[in-house]
C-alpha cells in the first residue's frame, strides 16, 4: 500500500451503509472513509456496534444498505486477518465436535496442537521454529514454546497470542484485531503492541477494537467511536480524547446506586456449618504430559478472606481455580479440602458447585444454549447450562435485580447469543452472583467490558467482598482492577528452576 503526496489515496470506503446482525439493523447510513497509511482504533460502551461494523469489513456481516468499496484490488474478504472473541470460540466448538469422533475411534490423545493449527494457514512444508515467517512471529509473541501444546491446554492470554500469530501467518492485506489485549499479562501486551507497530510499519493496515483507550498503540493514526449502532466520532487521533466526547459515549443516562440484591432464601450453607477454613491444599501438584503446571502447592483460604490471584500467562492461575470448581479431575490424586471435606470422599460435583459462583472465559465460550439472558441468569440458581426447571416468581425477581445492578436489565429479553461479548460477560456475572454463593470465583471478569461496566463491577464485588459471607477468588492481569475489599494476593511468580512459585501476601484483615 504505497504512501502518495497530497491527499492519501482511499483504501476502504463505507458509503451509506447498513449492516444487518440477525434482526437488528444497525449503522443506518453511516459512511466511513479510510485511507492508505491510516491506522484506526474502534471504541465505545458494550454492545455498542464495534464487532459487527469491523466484522463488516471482514465480509462477515451483510451489508444491506449503502455499499463498502475495497480499492486496493488485493483486498479482499480472505485476504482480511480478524482476531476476535469468536475466534477462539469457533476453534474450541470445532475441538468439541471433534470429540465424538475421539471418543469412538478410542483416540484420545489426538488433540489439535498449537503447530498443527498454525500449519493449517502456511502455505509450505518449510515451518520451522522459532522463526515462524518473516518477522519473526514466534519469537514476538513467546509462543515457540507452546507449538507442541494442545490448544485447550492454553491459558486464555497464550491463547489469544496463538490466534494473532495465526491471522499474521496469513499474510494479511488488513489485520482487524478485537480486543487482542484482553487475558494477556503484561509482557504479553507489550509485545503485541511491538508486533502492531512491525505491521504499520510494514504498510499493514491494522484496525485495533478496544475498551482500554491507554492501551492504543502509539502507532494508531485515527479514532473511530460508535455507540448505540451509530458513529459518534471519527477523525485523526488527538493526544488525549476530549473529555466531552468521553462522557457523550460512555457515560449512562443514569447510574443506579449500588447495593446488594434482596437474597434468596438459603439454597447453601454457612462457613459456620464446617468452620472457617474453605480451602485446604496441601502440596498440590498438578501435571499435563511432561509439563507441570502446579508443584507443591500449599494454600489456606478461610471465611471473610477475598483472594486476588495474579501471575503471568500459563503459570497456573487457572489450573488451580479448576481444582477448586471441581472441573479438574486431578484434584482426586491430591490433598484438598473444600468446604471442610476432603475431594473424593463421596462428594458429587453438585455439592461442591452449589456453594460456588462462577465466570471465566472458558465458560463464557462453552455457554452457547438458545436462552434469553434473563433464563441464563435464572439457570445460575440450578448450576445448570442451560435451564431445565420451572424458575420461581421470586428467583425471576432476583436474576432480575443482579443484572440491573450489573447494567445489563434492558438485554433481559434478547437472545444471550444475540450479545456483544461484553454483554454477554455482564449477563454470566449476573448468573455468577444470583444465589449470593459462599464462594465466587471470577478469573479476569473484566474481560470485555467498557470503562463504565468495569467501575461498576468492581464497586458491586467490593460492597459483596465486605458485606456478605461470600469469599471472592478473583484473577487479574491488572493492579488496578484488584477489588479494594481484597485481604490476600496469590501471587505467581518464576522460579529458579523455570517453573512457577506461589508466594502469599496479607494486605489487610478488614473482614477476618
């Protein structure tokens, strides 16, 4: 894409355009220009639009008004790289799939690798590590290590850099990048913003989807925000964004004050009724093949706590949030104790998940029933995907009042998988909460959400993690986001053996 003197020369141009998402119809009329040498980030609130206008460009959503122009005669649809929350949602449904065929051929072990995957989009035999292509790839984004790994092995963030370097490895005329921060710890962000700036300056267009406006690369030219379906703003990238522009996008018509939900009637049991000790591993160690993810672990969690849990990407933050959900089947060949008894003693999966709450990624991408949110919402009283039982008036009422302090009342009626990512990550926090569980495990729940949700979830969690029984594990790629309820930090750190240790801080005692 040469640059030219005088005006640049278009590159895309959306003239008059309306998009159709299911039966929403979105955009009316919008026209957005942009031009060679211009690199762009999309912002605004949840469900705003942002996904399906950049999935437009990407041939993915209809356009059924207006029309989109490529004038480079090399773009084309297949020649867009995309990564987004979906990407890694299609890969691990087709995994799934792909496990009837495991199951009956008695083939267990022939999971989809990391090689194998970036295999699949090199147009030659000649793959070679670290070195994936001409820039180096591999090395940028640390992932020649995991080519060996199966893909539902990874954490979310090594995941997420897989899936970059596979759209890169394509050879892009236009790299669309949604939300390619979110689950990546700090290094990892590092690098990918290095890896953006490569591709710029390569005359790569990229076009960056974001809620972390401090994240935005140096290297982005231009600003496009949207809300409610529409452009608010588009234009050359100012050194801060004007304040006013802010407020007109993000802020709400009216912000509810903040307070904890009538409680259902008592669906679980106190602390009281086993003590105060809630979790109980003692040296823990949790391995995969020839990696070993957990070594020796010894971790104590008693009632009025609230954990924070950080740490790179792979060190074990999930893995061990697997233990405690009763998702890991590891946990019967170590000592751990929950809620006062001991894993394998007769315990069903149910007994354990009736005292949990429950949001990560890997449950967001798993979670694909036809329900209406407020059903999803309801299904967290019965620890079901799906809901299967007649809800009462009463527990309707309550899903009812956790999604309207969580901001997402006004998507009760829509199809859960009609939401943005966002949306629907507001909608499982909501289910998470419903029963007010003993114990709330929330591993990155800010995954998605705009600057508004973010301050509102983490004022929810903090009068919960004060004025409640409930103990909340939460993992975090981001200090700032940590609850200011918190008492203990799980810190996971390198060791000198190459693995990773577990080294425990007390911040405060404000609820023990």
């Amino acid at each position: 894409m040469p640059k030219t003197s005088g005006h640049p020369q278009p590159f895309i141009t959306l003239d008059r355009v309306t998009i159709r998402v299911r039966d929403l119809r979105l955009f009316s009329g919008a026209s957005w220009e942009i031009a060679s040498g211009q690199n762009w980030a999309v912002i605004g609130p949840n469900g705003a639009g942002k996904t399906s206008l950049v999935r437009a460009l990407a041939g993915q959503v209809p356009v059924v008004d207006g029309n989109i122009k490529y004038h480079d005669p090399g773009l084309v649809p297949s020649a867009v790289g995309y990564l987004s929350f979906e990407s890694h949602q299609n890969l691990i449904a087709r995994e799934e799939v792909r496990d009837d065929s495991r199951f009956f051929s008695g083939d267990f072990d022939s999971f989809l690798s990391v090689r194998h995957l970036l295999l699949s989009v090199v147009p030659t035999s000649g793959f070679r590590t670290p070195a994936l292509d001409r820039i180096g790839v591999g090395d940028r984004l640390e992932i020649a290590g995991l080519l060996d790994r199966p893909v539902r092995r990874l954490s979310t963030g090594e995941i997420r850099r897989v899936l970059i370097a596979r759209e890169i490895l394509k050879s892009p005329r236009l790299l669309i990048l949604d939300e390619p921060f979110e689950g990546v710890d700090k290094q990892g962000r590092r690098r990918i913003k290095a890896l953006i700036r490569t591709m710029i300056e390569g005359q790569i267009p990229v076009i960056l989807v974001t809620h972390r406006l401090a994240e935005i690369p140096s290297a982005v030219s231009h600003i496009l925000a949207v809300n409610k379906g529409g452009i608010v703003f588009q234009g050359k990238r100012p050194a801060t964004l004007n304040r006013q522009d802010l407020e007109r996008l993000y802020a709400p018509e009216k912000r509810p004050e903040i307070a904890l939900p009538v409680r259902p009637q008592p669906v679980i049991c106190s602390y009281r009724a086993f003590g105060r000790v809630l979790i109980d591993m003692q040296q823990v160690t949790v391995r995969y093949g020839n990696v070993t993810v957990l070594d020796n672990l010894n971790w104590t969690v008693r009632a009025g706590e609230n954990w924070a849990i950080v740490g790179p990407n792979g060190s074990g933050k999930t893995t061990l949030l697997s233990l405690v959900a009763g998702d890991n089947l590891q946990a019967y060949a170590n000592s751990i104790k929950l809620f006062g008894r001991r894993r394998g003693s007769g315990e069903t999966i149910w007994d354990i998940k009736q005292q949990l709450g429950l949001v990560s990624s890997e449950f967001q991408i798993r979670y694909r029933n036809p329900l209406r949110a407020l059903e999803v919402v309801v299904s967290g009283f019965f620890d079901s995907i799906g809901l299967y039982r007649q809800a009462s008036r009463r527990q309707r009422r309550i899903a009812f009042a956790w999604m309207k302090q969580l901001g997402c009342a006004d998507r009760a009626k829509r199809f859960f998988q009609n939401l943005s990512q966002g949306e629907q990550r507001l909608v499982l926090l909501a289910r998470a909460m419903v029963k007010s569980p003993l114990m709330l495990i929330l591993d990155e729940p800010c995954q998605g959400l705009d600057r508004f949700a973010r301050s509102r979830l983490l004022d929810l969690l903090d009068r919960m993690g004060r004025e409640s029984e409930t103990c909340l594990l939460y993992v975090t790629h981001y200090p700032a986001e940590i609850p200011a309820c918190t008492t203990h930090v799980l810190r996971f750190e390198m060791s000198t053996t190459g693995g990773y240790r577990a080294r425990q801080v007390t911040l405060n005692s404000n609820r023990v």
